[in-house]
C-alpha cells in the first residue's frame, strides 16, 4: 500500500530534493541538479514566484520507504493569462511501479480539484525558467543542468494515466567546426548594412551596475510572450535570475545586439554558457561542499568542458524578419571558436515553432532529445 505524506518542513523538503539523487545514482547519463539551487527554488519564502504562485509537495512512501515523489503547482498569473484553471505537477520521480505513479498524480489532482481546478499539465515549474517537459527521446544522451532527464518508463506510466500530449520541446547538439555557417554570415553582413544592426559585446559594468542584465530579461517577457504556458516575469523574479545566470558569465559569451537608426536599442539576446554537466556529474549529490565548488570553477574560470549550452536567446518580434537572429549566431559561433568549444546544445524549443528549429539545418546538427509536456482534464 502506499502512503503520501505532504512536505511540511525544512527536514521533508530536503528528503524530497534527496531523494532523486538515489534514484538516478547509477545512471550514467542523468546530470546531477545543484542541491542548494533545487532547495531555494522550491522553498516558498526563497522563490519570488510564490508571489502568484502557489505549490504543494507530495512524497510517496511503501512499508516506510521513500518511493516518490511530486510538486503540485497553480500559477494564478498564467492562469489568468491565458484563462484557464489548471493546476501543473512537476519534480515528479518515482521507480518503476505504476501504484507509486498513480498515487502521486492523484494527489495532485485531488489538491487541484479542491482549488477549483478542471484540468492537470505537466511536467512544468513555477515559470518557464524552470525544467519542464518529461523525456521521451534522448535517454542515452548526456543530460544538463536546465532541461528534465528521466528513466523511459516515466512517459509509458503517465500515458497509462490517461494523459495526452499538449506540447513537445525538441534540443538540438551542435558539432562546431570553427566556421560561421555561409548563408549566416552573409545575412548578417547585409543586415548589418541594410538596417544598422550591430553587435554590442557588454562589459559586467553595464550588465550588473548599468541595468543591461535587468533590461536583457525583461526582454524575455517580449520575446517569449506567446509561447506555451508562459507567465511573466516580475521585477523580482528578474532580479534573481541577473544574480544566477549573469553573476557569474562570460561576457564573451553574451551577444547583444542594438539598433543604431534608434539610439543603440537593444533589440536582441544571446546568454549562453559552459556546460556544467561533466562537473556536475563530479558532485556527489549536487553539493558544493567539500570539494563540489572546484569542478565548477573550473568550468566557470578555465572552461574545461567542450559544449557551450545555448540558454537564451530571444529577438524582438520585429527585427527577427530583419536577420538580427542570423548577426547572434555570427558572432557567437566566433566566439566558440576562439574558446575551442566542439559542441553547442541548444535549449528547449517548441515543436510547432518551426522557423527557430530551422535554423540548425544550416548546421552540423542533430535533433537529440525530446521533452512532452501532458494534460488530462480532472
């Protein structure tokens, strides 16, 4: 029989972040999450999101031992947004038993009834800036720290479930040869020409002190208004996200690009970053301590790893039929070269958005993985 016991304390939460290091500790392929990163996301007085958020955490016990767990999450703003009442579910593990699965998502379900919800998605976060999605390709591929890595039995119990896909994210792997695409770099020549967009490489003063690491990320909201689920981001929530992607990047590796007809503005992104997940594979558990925090400085200081993880790219609406796309991938493939990158993984993207997928044709790519997001109605 199993039994779900809600998390109700600091002790339970970290049993529940726990627990996933024990189920995947001898997959080869699984990347570790950081523990303290895990912990402040879902901790309800850390996360900003919590602001218009609200969240439930689920463990799954049998004869008294750990067996699963899940987060039952409503985001009120996206639920607004895009008139709806759903309740999402995510941090969801558990072994091989299809009683263990069953009794997790009923739980969420059951908290999302009780809150006046009719219908049930997920894998999903808080926001968009969390993992999302539960594999259904790519499971003998390496995983990294932003996107979900999952057994393949995980998708077969959700299916049995009764859930049905809603929305797929598709990853591409890059192999980098050192060379900018040609019909990339002739574009970008032209745009730059025609419509006096340029490359503005940011200094930390300006990204951190000045308000371009802010402004990049409310540009975020801009940019990626209309894609599946997406709520937007607050002043705070903002906030932490310059403090945990920018605090510590390359700036070599973030592209800005600005529109010199309109004062320099700023009218596209890349933030992109050496892959941790070779030194996080080195971190028992996802700590820092004793010695967790070498093998990510390396990676930070000396990028001893050879694959830059493509984060976030986003362009004004706009400007994207203005080849400012095509000026990002120009200069960061440059920069890849000058670092001795051989491989860039992209981030997740979604199926249905064809013209962002179509650019890996013009490169040494291949379509790697693949992230499904389920809805059920309740």
């Amino acid at each position: 029989m199993i039994e779900i016991r809600k998390v109700t304390s600091k002790k339970e939460l970290k049993q529940f972040v726990d627990f996933r290091y024990d189920l995947y500790r001898n997959d080869e392929y699984d990347v570790p999450c950081l523990f303290f990163d895990e912990m402040n996301t879902l901790d309800k007085d850390k996360n900003p999101a919590f602001d218009f958020c609200e969240a439930e955490y689920f463990m799954a016990f049998r004869d008294g031992r750990m067996v699963g767990r899940i987060a039952g999450i409503i985001n009120r703003k996206a639920n607004r947004k895009w008139e709806s009442r759903t309740v999402r579910f995510g941090w969801i593990e558990f072994e091989d038993d299809r009683e263990v699965s069953s009794a997790l998502i009923k739980a969420v379900i059951e908290w999302g009834k009780d809150k006046g919800m009719d219908k049930i998605i997920g894998p999903m976060g808080f926001t968009d800036m969390d993992r999302e999605g539960m594999m259904v390709e790519g499971f003998t591929e390496l995983g990294n720290m932003y996107s979900n890595h999952n057994f393949p039995y995980y998708h077969e119990h959700i299916e049995a479930l009764g859930f049905e896909k809603d929305n797929d994210y598709m990853l591409y792997k890059v192999t980098l040869t050192g060379t900018v695409p040609e019909k990339f770099e002739r574009i970008a020549r032209m745009c730059e020409e025609r419509y006096n967009l340029h490359v503005m490489k940011p200094t930390r003063r300006q990204l951190m002190k000045g308000g371009l690491a802010k402004q990049l990320f409310s540009m975020v909201n801009a940019t990626y208004k209309d894609l599946y689920g997406y709520s937007e981001l607050s002043d705070k929530q903002i906030d932490q996200y310059v403090n945990s992607y920018i605090g510590f990047a390359d700036t070599r590796l973030i592209t800005v690009i600005v529109d010199g007809n309109d004062n320099d503005k700023v009218v596209g992104f890349a933030v992109t970053i050496p892959s941790f997940s070779k030194a996080l594979k080195k971190m028992p558990r996802g700590r820092l301590f004793p010695f967790g925090w070498w093998h990510l400085l390396k990676v930070i200081k000396l990028h001893m790893t050879d694959t830059v993880d493509m984060l976030l790219i986003g362009v004004l609406p706009e400007y994207r039929v203005k080849g400012a796309n095509a000026i990002i991938f120009d200069d960061l493939v440059r920069e890849y070269a000058r670092y001795g990158f051989q491989y860039a993984e992209a981030m997740q993207q979604m199926e249905a958005n064809e013209k962002v997928r179509s650019n890996w044709q013009y490169f040494d790519s291949r379509q790697h993985k693949r992230l499904r997001c389920y809805k059920k109605r309740i």
